[in-house]
C-alpha cells in the first residue's frame, strides 16, 4: 500500500468514526429540529472534511473521486442532510470552480471552502426552471465596472447558512454563472420548511434585487454558465447523489437486518421466514451492484474517460431507485413501528425519494442512458 | 485521417438522432439542431484536448467555438500554429 493511499484510507476511517460518534447518533434529532448544528459544520471544518475532494495545494484532503465516493457514502449513511451540505459544497461548488476558475480565483476560494471559513451553495433551481435548467429567468446586466444581478432562485440546499452562491442567470442570450457573496446588499433568503425530506438541508430560497457582482465573480467564460459550468457542476452532483443512494439503502439494509435478528412473531425471529429473507437477499445484491456501478464510474473519472459522465447517470440512476425500493422494503419488515421515528427507516424512506429528483430526475436519467445505449449497442 | 475527418465521424458517434435522421455541413450548428445534447458540449471539449493534444484556455471555451465541424476544425488549427 503507497504511503498515499494509506494516509487516504486513514481519512476515511477517521471519516467513519466520527459519523459513528458524531453524526449518526443525532441524525433523527436534526431532522425533527429541521437544521444542522452550527458545532457539527465546525468540527467537520476542523477536521478538513469541508475540503475532502480540494487538492491538497489548495488546502484540501485531496481525496481522488473513488475516495470521495466512499467519503460521501460514510457521511451520507451516517446522515442524508449532512452529506447534502457536501454535495453542495463540495461536489457542485468547490468542483466547479477547480474546474472552471482562474488561478487567481482557485487560490481566493478554495482555501477558504476547504478549511470551511465559506460555506457555499448552488444556485441553479428557480420556479419555472427546474429539469429545463436552461431556462433561468434571473437576470444580469452589464454595468461596465460590474454587473447588476436580479431574479429569484429556489429549492437551495443550504441557501440559509452559505456565505457565497454559485448563481445562474441569463442576460437575455447567455447563460452567465457567477460567485456571489451572500452579504452582498440585496440578498434575501426565505428557509423552506417542513419538507418531505431534507428538513435539516437549510434549504431556502433566494431573492436578488439589484445585487452588484465585481467583473472578477464570473466563472468561467461569459455564456459558458450553461453548457460547462452546469454540466461540469451537475455531473459531479450526479456521482454525489449515486453514492448518497448506496448510503440510504445501506442505512435501511443495516436496520432491516438488525430488526429481523431481534424482532420474534409466532415464536421466533422474523430473520427464519423465508420471505424476509428473500427481501434481504434482494437488498443486498442490489446494494452491492449500486456500489460496484459507483466504484466503477469513479475509477473512470479518476482516468478521466470520455463515457465516465453515463456512467455516473447509470450509478445515480440505479443507487436512487434501489434506494426507494429498500428503504420501501425496510419499512415492510419493520411493520407498524417502521412508520415511526423510533426507527431510522421512516426518515430513510423519506429521504430515498427525493435522490430520484434531484440532480437530474430519473426520467432524464433514463433519456440519457437510451440514447446512449441506442447508440453504442447498435449493430450498423 | 483528415482533421474535419475526425471530428465530424466523432460527432456522427455522439449524436442523440440516428444517422438516418441527421444530416449536417461543415457549417451547420450542430447544438441548435438538437442533434447532440447537453452533455456533449464537456466530452467535446475533452475529445478535442485529447485526440489533438492541444489545451483550451477556460476564456476560448466558448460553445461557439464548437458549434459546427468548421468551427472546431479553426479551433484546433488556431491552436497547433
């Protein structure tokens, strides 16, 4: 094993252990209280877990996409909204700007997002615009020495307590993506509650009015917002969300499987009827296969192949549906008490769902992979 | 193989419509006729950095710049002189 990959494996098992210790524990209790302690964001800072997938030049962990795959399912087993703020952060923000950023702008945010002294946010959703994220309608102008920012965005994971967005707007023909501070004069945030799932995400929305942006704030290339930066942004959200999946259904499995040991009808344990079993059997293969497709869609981002993207989709395609149908299952073998918080799977069924929508629903999923399977198994 | 060559048979092998249904020149744009989606704007970029070993400065991505055959074609060449 070379002295990196052990001191990668480290970080994960630290990962672990601190998810156990810190995280799992009180994940119902932040869902009820529908919010993420200001001391968990800290000490996960402190522990550079804010900056897992930043280059260690840039003050990060500098996990390679298999390691943050696995990261993003520690985190996300031991708590769905916590591995949202990941996703956001990390995977949609802090990718995009290493991917798209100047170096002036890499050394000005990254730092500062990985050590956590900024949280961010994506701001991409607004009310008309959700799977046709093209069409924003918040808009910019150019006022010569900067550009004037106004619109409204929603569904803003972590809107609340980010200190700067990633903002899509339109000036009419080009989609523009933009870091905005959130203490820039005229930002408003209104908190989005009593959710499905993701209560305790900060999700919120967003209101500019006449919000300056410096020149320097765009991100890439003016009119590049939609083609490179959300692609880029989304895509990495893509391979957060596949491993966010394999977690919740490795969540609902563990439960499942400790229920069924433990819980007698007719005299003995649930685990010797057949049926249970063969709902075990189904959520373990299943879980396995959703991991192999994560497993191997990193490998092929690590090696920067040119079909990682569909790899993802098919990874964040399959993980959110057997994450549906496990935390579904669990709730089964639970019986009654499974639609309760007594139990972790009443959350996990809920939280299942909405991976089936975001970051590209299932059905835009499915549209992607036919094409490209219409494609590539066609015999000319 | 000829330059437009390879990037038009590229093309051809990403389309989201079956070679019977699409036919493009040089110099048609081939997002606004919905024969690629989305996607293909970033493995077009990385194909083009790759098959040419050129690199694209973050300020020339421009999906202009990649519209057409023609336009990817004047890319790369502006690149290698």
């Amino acid at each position: 094993m070379s002295v990196t990959i052990h001191v990668q494996q480290h970080l994960l098992d630290e990962a672990r252990v601190f998810a156990n210790e810190h995280i799992f524990p009180f994940a119902s209790e932040f869902d009820k209280k529908m919010e993420l302690p200001k001391s968990l964001i800290e000490s996960m800072a402190s522990k550079g877990f804010l900056g897992a997938n930043i280059p260690e030049a840039y003050g990060g962990l500098g996990l390679d996409q298999v390691q943050f795959g696995e990261f993003t399912e520690i985190i996300g087993k031991a708590c769905p909204s916590t591995r949202s703020l990941i996703t956001v952060h990390s995977s949609l923000v802090s990718s995009s700007i290493l991917r798209w950023g100047s170096e002036a702008q890499k050394e000005y945010w990254l730092p500062k997002l990985a050590s956590g002294e900024l949280l961010a946010a994506f701001a991409l959703t607004e009310p008309e615009a959700g799977s046709n994220a093209a069409g924003v309608q918040t808009n910019y102008d150019d006022k010569g020495d900067h550009f004037l920012l106004n619109g409204f965005k929603k569904w803003i994971t972590c809107a609340d307590i980010a200190d700067v967005y990633l903002v899509f707007a339109t000036n009419g023909e080009k989609v523009t993506a933009f870091l905005v501070e959130r203490s820039s004069p005229g930002i408003e945030t209104v908190p989005i509650k009593d959710l499905l799932a993701a209560r305790s995400s900060h999700m919120a929305e967003i209101s500019f009015k006449d919000v300056k942006v410096p020149k320097e704030n765009i991100l890439g290339v003016e009119g590049g917002g939609f083609a490179y930066v959300v692609n880029t942004a989304l895509d990495h959200g893509r391979y957060s969300i596949a491993w966010a999946g394999v977690a919740i259904a490795q969540g609902a499995l563990d439960a499942m499987v400790n229920y069924a040991r433990r819980r007698e009808q007719f005299g003995k344990k649930i685990h010797h009827f057949q049926l249970i079993q063969g709902i075990i059997a189904d959520a373990t293969t299943k879980i396995h296969a959703a991991r192999a497709l994560c497993l191997k869609a990193g490998e092929m981002r690590d090696a920067d192949h040119e079909d990682a993207t569909m790899e993802t989709n098919m990874a964040k395609y399959f993980a959110s549906k057997i994450a549906m149908e496990i935390t579904t299952d669990a709730v089964q073998v639970h019986g009654a008490i499974g639609f309760t918080s007594e139990y972790p799977v009443e959350r996990l069924f809920r939280e299942a769902k909405v991976l089936e929508i975001i970051e590209g629903t299932s059905q835009l999923q499915q549209g992607m992979i036919a094409q490209f399977a219409l494609k590539k198994y066609y015999s000319k | 193989m000829e330059l437009n060559q390879k990037i038009r048979s590229y093309i051809e092998d990403n389309l989201v419509v079956f070679e019977d249904e699409a036919e493009f020149t040089d110099d048609d744009n081939i997002f606004k006729m919905g024969f690629v989606n989305s996607l293909f704007a970033m493995k077009l970029l990385n194909f083009v950095e790759k098959e040419f070993d050129i690199t694209v400065e973050n300020d020339e991505i421009d999906i202009k710049n990649f519209s057409s055959v023609s336009k990817i074609v004047q890319l790369v060449e502006s690149k290698r002189n």
